[in-house]
C-alpha cells in the first residue's frame, strides 16, 4: 500500500502551544502545518513537517531536527488503495 510521510514535533493541547512550537521550526528552515484532531474527549494540536517525498529526504531532515534540538516522530498515513478495473 502506498502511504505519505510526515514528521510531527509535537502534539498539543492547548493551541497557542503548538502556534509557538510552528513559528520555532521555519528558524531552523522547516515549514510546519498543524493538524487539530480530536482524540476522545481532548483536542490535539499536532505540528507536522513533511509530507515527505523519500525516506531520504525525510531523514536528513529529521538529523537536522535532532540536531537542532527537536524530537520528532514518524508519522505515516496510508493512501487509500486505488480500485484495479
């Protein structure tokens, strides 16, 4: 199955939380798009960068994070299966 990729900094809460860890990462020359999602009864903001076109582009980037002192997490979101006819 085909999927995409991102890597997620972190997941929030409250908002203003995950607007501030969003204007941290194009500092260090990453572009970053929060996702709110609810998870039960809280409302988390996730702050994502990617999607990712290679698993070498996304490692590179993520050595970067790390370095820069950012946690990251894979994220991998499965594309529906197109119908074969």
């Amino acid at each position: 199955p085909r999927a995409i990729y991102f890597l997620q900094t972190g997941a929030f809460g409250n908002v203003a939380d995950a607007e501030e860890e969003k204007a941290r990462l194009p500092l260090l020359g990453f572009e970053a798009r929060i996702s709110s999602v609810q998870e039960g009864t809280t409302m988390l903001h996730k702050v994502r960068t990617g999607p990712y076109k290679s698993m070498d582009e996304l490692n590179t980037d993520r050595a970067r994070l790390t370095q820069n002192g950012v946690e990251t997490m894979l994220v991998k979101i499965a594309l529906p299966q197109e119908e074969k006819r």
